[in-house]
C-alpha cells in the first residue's frame, strides 16, 4: 500500500467513528508527530552542534580561535557519540 492509500483508509476510518473517537485520533495524530519531530531534533548532530557553538559564544562572547576550537571539540564528541550508538 502506498501513503496516499494509507492516509485514505485512515481517514475513512476516522469518518466512521463517532465525535469522541475521532478527537482521540486527532489527539494520537497530534502526539505522533511531536515525537517524530523530537526524535529527528535528537538524531540532527549538525543542528545540535550548532546550537552549542552560539550558546557558547553568547555566553563566552567572540574570543577567536579559542571559541572555535571549543566548538570544534564538542562537534567532534557528539559524533563519537553518535557513531557509538549505532
């Protein structure tokens, strides 16, 4: 079965069910996607590296080579860590 079929079958089921019913599915509908958008948030080692370099040159302020070497550390341990997950 393709998505577009899925997603048919789905919301010819969800037609069938009552007022109730149909608000839970919205309400696990809605779940579902938080948790896939938070695990593909957890899994992006660019974006999270990112966020640690103007964290840290917010907090530190520019202080040159020594920030980028910092940033480059923390990218290099979080693709360790990555790499040890698998």
């Amino acid at each position: 079965m393709s998505v577009p079929e899925i997603e048919a079958e789905i919301e010819a089921e969800i037609e069938e069910l009552g007022d109730e019913r149909r608000q839970e599915a919205d309400q696990l509908r809605e779940e579902v996607g938080a948790t896939a958008a938070e695990l593909t948030a957890r899994f992006d080692v660019r974006a999270r590296a990112r966020a640690v370099k103007e964290e840290t040159v917010a907090r530190v302020g520019w202080r040159g080579p020594a920030v980028v070497a910092a940033v480059a550390v923390v990218a290099v341990l979080l693709a360790r860590r990555r790499r040890r997950a698998r």
